[in-house]
C-alpha cells in the first residue's frame, strides 16, 4: 500500500495513493455528514447541499463547472449517504490542478442562488417521485425507516417533498456552516499523482474552510418490526433484516462473510435452494451494512403473491440451518469473493479513493490491504455459526413489504420460525 497521510494546520486531512502505471487519477473531498446527520425539519439538505453545490458559485456559474471539467475530458459528480457525502472529480493525471479548484470553489464558494435552488428543490421533488415508482426503492426506505424508528438514521437520504419545498439559501448556509468543518473533511486522491503536489493544492485552496469540530451524532438504536405498503404489482417486494456490526465491530468482517455465504453470489444458500432449487424468485441476496455504533444485516427477494409466504418459510430455514452449521467450502468461497472484491477495487482509482477516505473518516487512519485480507481470513466456522446465532436469534427482526402484501405473514410470524428448534 503506497498510501500517504498530511493533516494540515487548520485540520484538514489530505490522504492519496500514488498509482504511477495510470494515466488517470481521481480527487474528492469526502464530508463526514449525511442524512443522519440532519435535524428533523432538515431531512434531506444534505442531498439537495449536494446537488446545490454544482449550481455557481461567485466566479463559476453552473454551466462553465460542467465545460470546464468537460473541456479536459473530466467528470465531477457527488453523492450523499446515510453517514457521508463525497464530491469527486476524475481527470486525466496532468488535470490535478484543475480538480482542486473547481471542487474548492464548489465547497468554498457557492452562493446558493435563490432561481437555482427552485429549480433542483423540484429536480429533487421530481427524483424523489421516480423512486416513490420503484418498489425495490421503497422498500429499502421503509426497512431503514422501521429498524431506526424516529431517528436521523432511519429517514430517507432523499428526505421528503415537505422537507425538500421548505429549504431556502439560509437553511443550506446554516447546515454547511454547521458540519462542512476541516475535524471532518477529508480530501482523498488515487491515480498517477504526487503525494506533495495535492497538499500544496488542498493548503491554498481550502484554507478557508471553518474549522472545529461538528455537532456529535445521536446514538442510533435498532428497533425492528413490521411495516408493509400495499400495491397492485405483479410483484412483491421483500426484505427482512436484523441488527448489523458497527465497522468498529471485530466482527464487521464476520457479517460480510456471513452475508456471502447466505446471499453472496449464484453459489449461495438462498440463491441455491430459494431461486435454483425451488424456482421461487428471479434473484435474492443478502447484505451487511456498518453505521458507526451498529449495522443491518438483511436479505431481499421479490416474488409473486402466492409465492410469498413459502420463499419466506424457506428463508426462515435457510437461516435456521446457517445457525447450525457452515461448512469449510461454503466458507471458502466466501472468503474468496471478499478477497477478489477487495483486491479487484485497488485496480480503480475511484474506488480507492473513496476507500482511502471512509477509513480516515472511520478509523482515523488508512487499513492496509494486508490487514483487511487478515481479518476475512480470520473468520472461522465456530465464530461464522456463533455470530449467525447472535444476530438471528438476538434481535427483533425487521420485515418491510411493499406490493401485493396484505395476507402476507408478519414478523413475529417469522421470528417464530426462526426460533424453531433454538
């Protein structure tokens, strides 16, 4: 790992990795604040800051960021999460320069133009409607919503059509000044670069940034329960979930082996026995995502109607079975998929500069590679069982629906099948 760490003096991380064979590279400013960490009346600025920050600043309106980027045959983009929003760049390698300054003018100098926010608050709008249209959308949004009932963590990134219509300039100046501090601000780059050069660029362009530290974070506190959203589709739309790891957790990387062996891949479990052998769904997999005091761990099918009821019987045995034995094959090919997924994403600039920013934000400090293939590698079939028992058997599981749902069984239904023979 050629990763390089300069905390400057107004507190600002600066974190890149040299990929000398590139002719590319990529540069972002990685932000730790998302939608959890937004008030309830701000549900959703920290998306619409996102789409705002392209819209001009005092010297850049809208339309020359996007030429001048375009004019080098670059990209620039962004994206919010529940716990970060990054804006990024990607440039040819001699470009560098360019990057920084536009991505320093958006977040230093955005004026947050009155005719522009109308106009992307109802792009937003327009965005939330098209993924009101997506059930596979929904129901995600209702997981999240039930599991983390009334919680910054549980509301959708998107925010709501109310939120969204109430945000004026005074409201995004308010958020920005309140969390886009250098305590939580990292700029990351990978590509064909030069550690000294990105530093000296991040020192003169984001020397006004404010520093302090930000407001803490409201402790999330997993719930679980039922929520269903009836629709007249073809399909129905499932996902049940349970109480995660944090990415602090010793066992974070246990819960992603044990979401591959579940639902990782065509040699999984659930796509085994659920989608192969008993032909009840066109695809269903399984996840882990780490918050940074807790986790979902989840699986999501579609199915239809009739169909509904069995798929989650079967799940509910599959689960029942991985709680009772995990055998060293399935284990290695787990391990196997997260090895080439880790070691495939080092080949993309992108990816490794998003990597390389969420542990600073995290950890505080770059993972080497070795260190993350140690920690897979650790995981055992005694500690994969252990675990499945924990996080099965040890929480109130989440189930959202949404479709033709309304006879469908409902949680404690299938936590009763869970604990069948516990």
């Amino acid at each position: 790992m050629n990763v390089r760490v300069t905390r400057l003096a107004s507190g600002l991380t600066v974190a890149t990795e040299t990929m000398p064979h590139l002719e590319t590279a990529t540069l972002g400013v990685w932000v730790g604040a998302g939608s959890r960490s937004e008030r309830p009346e701000e549900n959703g600025i920290s998306h619409l800051l996102e789409h705002m920050a392209f819209k001009g600043t005092t010297t850049r309106s809208a339309r020359r960021i996007a030429e001048e980027i375009e004019a080098v045959g670059g990209e620039i983009n962004a994206a919010t999460s529940v716990e970060n929003t990054c804006y990024y760049a990607r440039i040819l390698k001699d470009d560098l320069a360019l990057a920084v300054d536009i991505l320093a003018d958006i977040l230093t100098d955005s004026v947050f133009d009155p005719e522009e926010l109308e106009r992307e608050s109802h792009v937003v709008l327009q965005e939330i409607g098209a993924a009101h249209d997506m059930p596979e959308d929904v129901v995600f949004d209702l997981l999240q919503e039930r599991a983390f009932p009334d919680q910054p963590i549980g509301r959708p990134i998107l925010g709501t059509p109310e939120t969204v219509k109430s945000f004026d300039r005074t409201a995004l100046k308010t958020y920005l000044d309140r969390h886009y501090r250098t305590s939580q601000m990292v700029v990351a780059a990978a590509g064909n670069l030069d550690h000294a050069a990105v530093v000296r660029l991040a020192e003169e362009r984001f020397a006004v940034l404010p520093v302090g530290d930000t407001p803490s974070l409201a402790e999330a506190v997993y719930r679980g329960g039922d929520v269903r959203e009836a629709r007249d589709l073809s399909e129905a739309q499932m996902t049940l979930a349970f109480e995660g790891r944090p990415y602090s957790s010793p066992d974070h990387h246990a819960a992603q082996v044990l979401a591959t062996v579940l639902g990782g891949g065509m040699s999984s479990r659930l796509f085994q026995e659920i989608r192969e052998n008993q032909g009840l769904c066109y695809s269903i997999s399984a996840f882990h995502w780490g918050y940074r005091e807790t986790g979902l761990f989840g699986i999501h099918a579609a199915t239809g109607e009739g169909d509904l009821d069995r798929l989650m019987e079967s799940l509910a045995h599959e689960i029942r079975r991985t709680v009772d034995e995990v055998d060293e094959a399935e284990l290695g090919r787990a391990k196997a998929q997260l090895r080439a997924g880790l070691l495939m994403s080092l080949e993309s600039p992108v990816s490794r500069a998003s990597q390389i920013a969420r542990q600073m934000l995290t950890f505080g400090r770059p993972l080497s590679t070795a260190e993350i293939l140690a920690k897979i590698e650790a995981v055992d079939r005694r500690r994969l069982v252990g675990l499945a028992e924990e996080i099965f058997r040890g929480s109130t599981p989440t189930l959202a629906l949404v479709g033709p749902v309304e006879k469908a069984m409902g949680v404690d239904a299938v936590a009763d099948r869970l604990m069948r023979g516990a």
